[in-house]
C-alpha cells in the first residue's frame, strides 16, 4: 500500500512548530532579562518528500523504517552571534526535560574536510496526537551567521556539482570557510565591546521609543 505522506509527516511538522515556539521563547527570557541572548535567530522546516526519498536511498535506508533511521526529517537551524555562543545553547538543550539529546555531532571543534563548521544534535521530542504521544527524531543544527553563510553558499554549489566539486572550487570554498572561521575568532576577540555598544544601541531604541510615546507638554500639539 502507498504511504500517505502527508498523514506520516504531520507529527515532524508539529515538532518543528514547537520547538521553534519553545527556542523563540528562550530568545525572548533572554532579551526580558537584559542580558547577552546566546540565539540570534530560529528556522526550521521538514524535508520534502523527494529528499527523503533520494537520501534513503542514496544511504540504502529502508523505506518502513524511516522513523528509526532518519533523524533530520525535521530539522530546526539556531544562529548565534558567537562560537561560545553555540556552546551555551547546546548546554541549554541538554538541561531541557521536555526532549532528550541522543547524539552530538560536534563540527566546530572537528570540522568537515570541506571546512563546513556547525554543532549537530539530534534529540527525541515527544508530541502529543490524538493517538497518544509519539516520540520523534529531529537534528538541530547550531552555528554562528559566518558559519551560516559558508554552509549556504556550500549547499547551493554543491546541488549544481551533485556534491563532485573541481578542486579549484573546492580550495576555494575551504580557504572561505577559514576566512570564515576567522571572523569569528576575531568577533570573540571583540565580544565585550560588541555586547556593550548593542546594548547602548538596544537602550537607545527604548529611550527614543519612550520619547515618542511620552512628548513634553511643549511638544504636544
């Protein structure tokens, strides 16, 4: 019998829809309590069927065991600001009791021979159906803007390339994601005086913000 795609996907997509309201929700105690909020910002999506599909069977994966052995079928993107960034937010995930951490793949610190850098996990969230609660694998992929970027550009060339880059391209991709990687060191270096010149720039916006809200009498008309 065919699979009905749409009914086996539903709970990937509420699990994405939940965590990216959850991780939002993180970002926003963060801002209340006037402190450095470690995500920038939150995506996430579930994997068309015709990648499913292709990935399964690129890696041999069977078709009925999908759910056991594929664990990006949901996947959510954290950016940070700074490497040291991403480190307090696998933290964060791994204190959480509403989903469980199962594996950690750590690209920054063990980067790819590509020079892709960015920190995997995947986790097990429980979401609640009319049948009773599932247990669903989803990665959670955590990197800084710079690493971001490289990713992005790395993805695009490698659906024209179908992965098989000339070693021009390749050299060139590997010296931009040292540059890359680069910005951050030097982000890190300079990240007190970042964090202080946002916040004077944040307190800025809210006194200008009251300002207009709250004219002096002379200036109301």
């Amino acid at each position: 019998m065919e699979r009905d795609w749409n009914l086996f996907l539903a709970p990937y997509e509420q699990v994405v829809s939940e965590l990216k309201v959850k991780l939002r929700g993180i970002r926003k105690q963060y801002r209340e309590q006037n402190g450095h909020v470690p995500i920038e910002f939150v995506t996430g999506r579930v994997k068309p069927v015709d990648s499913i599909l292709a990935k399964a069977k690129l890696r041999g994966l069977s078709v009925e065991r999908l759910e056991e052995e594929m664990s990006d079928i949901a996947g959510l993107r954290i950016m940070c600001q700074f490497v040291d960034d991403i480190h307090q937010v696998v933290q964060i995930l791994r204190n959480r009791k509403d989903m469980k951490v199962i594996q950690e793949r750590d690209y920054i610190t063990n980067k790819k021979e590509s020079g892709y850098r960015s920190y995997h996990l995947v986790i097990e969230y429980p979401v609640q159906l009319v049948t009773g609660e599932k247990k669903i694998l989803a990665e959670i992929q955590i990197r800084t803007l710079a690493m971001n970027f490289w990713a992005t550009i790395e993805h695009s060339l490698n659906y024209k390339y179908q992965g098989v880059f000339p070693e021009q391209m390749s050299e060139r991709l590997q010296r931009a994601a040292e540059a890359a990687y680069q910005l951050d060191e030097e982000m890190s270096n300079i990240r007190e005086e970042i964090q202080e010149a946002q916040r004077l720039f944040s307190h800025g916006k809210k006194r200008q913000y009251y300002q207009q809200q709250n004219p002096k009498p002379e200036e109301r008309t």
